[in-house]
C-alpha cells in the first residue's frame, strides 16, 4: 500500500514527485514509455526560467528525475488501465500487475492529434510523423511539410530547416496561432513557404509518403504537391480514456479539477496537460504539480 501513486513522469508528475517526497509519503511513479512525456517532443525551452538562452528538454527532465531518485522514490515503467476504489484505489495495469494507494494523482498528459485525412494511417511512420525532434535527422535534404499554426508547428518548421532541403507549413487560417517572437521568426525566414488557407485532403504514397493532396478553404480548389515527409502539429488529446468511469472529464476529454487540483473523486487529483486549464506550458505543468502533491498531503493528514 502506497500513500501515493502518480500517474505519468512528465514536468506535472516529476514536480509531484518531488514535494511528495520531501513532505515523505510512500510514493510511487509510474510512466508507460519513458519519463518526460509530451515535452519531449521539443528540442529545448527558451521560457523556462532561469536558463538564459533555454535549456534542452532532455537536461530538464534529467535533472527532475535524478530530484525524484535523490528522495527514494521510484520510478517504474508501466501503464494503468483502470482505477478502482477499494480500501483507497486500486489501479490495475496493462500486464494485470495491481497497486494499492491512499491516493492518486494523474499526470497522464497528452498526446498529438491526427489529422484523419486518407493516407495519414497507412504511412504513419513512412513519412508521416508526428515528431520533428524524433525523426528530422530521417529526412536530411528532403522536402517536407508541417501541418499546423500554433508554436509546435512553427518551432517543428524552424528546426526542421536544419536538415530537410526545403520545407513548407500549411495552416487553414490566414494568421498563425503562435506567440509573436515564433511568428517573426518563420515570417522572416526566406527558405520556409507557408501554405495558407488550405488544408491537407490526402496524403498519397505507395511505400513512403510521395505526395499531397490539398485543398483551399475558401475555394475549394485541389492542388497536388510532391512532397516526402508530412509532420503533423495540430493539437493534443488528453491521454484520459481509462479515467471515463472514475472522475468527470470535459467534453473533450480533459480532466475538471478544483483549484487544488481536485477530481470529483475524492483521493484523486490531476495536473498537467490532462487537465482543463488555460495554458498548456511546462512551467504551469509544473505549478500544477507541486499544488496536486500539497493538495494531497493535505487529504491524507485529514484521512
């Protein structure tokens, strides 16, 4: 019996880790693939404070890991398929391997959005992909194209540029979505063409991604364009399916909490960027996290 599982070793989970353990519960983490989560799909932070001119994401979550290690606590490997309350929780995982905690904290995140065009599954991983940091050095002196406006999309086209012989971005509005400083960047960058107005309909290939198929959303017009790699930056879907019969989600499936990171389960809290909150950043992942753990030293000593 743990007094605490968290759920994922992301920023939010990592830095629930960490006042968990100094405030000492019995604390256990488990992360399905590795930790660091989403943020790891970036190649580095310039807005994290106190790291003038950034610091690389894989540093970052190295330092919040060895934090977490230097308090005894655990980090094991391993994903949750549901939760069950049963003398506290009861959490089960994918190989039927069973917890026991007081309480539990989610810090599950979420993952990339698709874009259900025709052809997107067929070549996902042949050309289709969903990282820029995973996979650009695949695509040295192609020519590829980023689907999306917002700062993924445009930091994934800046990085991009180092290895690929041309890149495109594609957003359907006319403007970007990203912050001001990423929009002057890629603006002001004569190698990077942006597509505007339109979307992609078909991603075409027999083997690996050939070309595309798209569309603009005023004319409806169809243009093909040859292209070798598509990265997808759409969006994120909170990674909260196995949450549905526990605790209330949005319609969009993002986690509702209180202010102290409350669920409408008592003994469950949330953070990060599986819960509904304003801004999706590392920084409040964080804040989130440290809130959720103080939350729940809070209950325990109550219960």
């Amino acid at each position: 019996m743990f007094d605490l599982v968290i759920i994922g070793a992301g920023p939010a989970g990592l830095t629930a880790a960490i006042y968990a353990g100094r405030a000492r519960l019995k604390t256990l983490v488990l992360e399905k693939l590795s930790p660091g989560g989403q943020v790891m799909l970036t190649d580095s932070l310039e807005n994290y404070p106190g790291f003038p001119g950034g610091i690389t994401t894989k540093e970052l979550i190295e330092r919040l890991v060895q934090q977490v290690e230097d308090l005894d606590i655990e980090i094991e490997l391993n994903q949750i398929e549901r939760i069950e309350k049963a003398n506290g929780f009861r959490l089960n995982s994918q190989d039927n391997k069973e917890y026991q905690a007081k309480a539990v904290i989610i810090a599950t995140g979420a993952q990339p959005k698709k874009l259900d065009c025709v052809g997107e599954d067929k070549l996902r991983g042949r050309g289709v992909s969903y990282c820029a940091i995973c996979d650009a050095p695949l695509y040295k002196n192609k020519e590829i194209l980023v689907v999306g406006g917002g700062d993924k999309a445009v930091e994934e086209a800046l990085y991009l540029k180092r290895f690929a012989k041309s890149v495109k971005l594609i957003h359907r509005r006319d403007k970007l979505r990203a912050t001001a400083v990423l929009q002057e960047r890629i603006l002001n960058h004569k190698s990077i063409e942006i597509i505007w107005k339109s979307v992609i309909k078909q991603i075409q290939g027999k083997e690996r991604v050939e070309s595309i198929i798209i569309q603009d959303v005023e004319t409806k017009l169809e243009r093909k364009i040859s292209i070798e790699g598509v990265f997808v930056s759409v969006g994120v879907a909170p990674n909260t399916e196995f949450l549905k019969e526990i605790i209330n989600l949005d319609e969009l499936g993002y986690i509702l909490t209180d202010e102290t990171m409350r669920t409408s389960c008592l003994g469950i809290f949330a953070c990060g960027d599986c819960r509904k909150r304003p801004l999706q950043q590392v920084i409040t992942a964080c804040s989130d996290g440290a809130v959720a753990a103080v939350a729940c030293c809070k209950y325990l000593e109550e219960n």
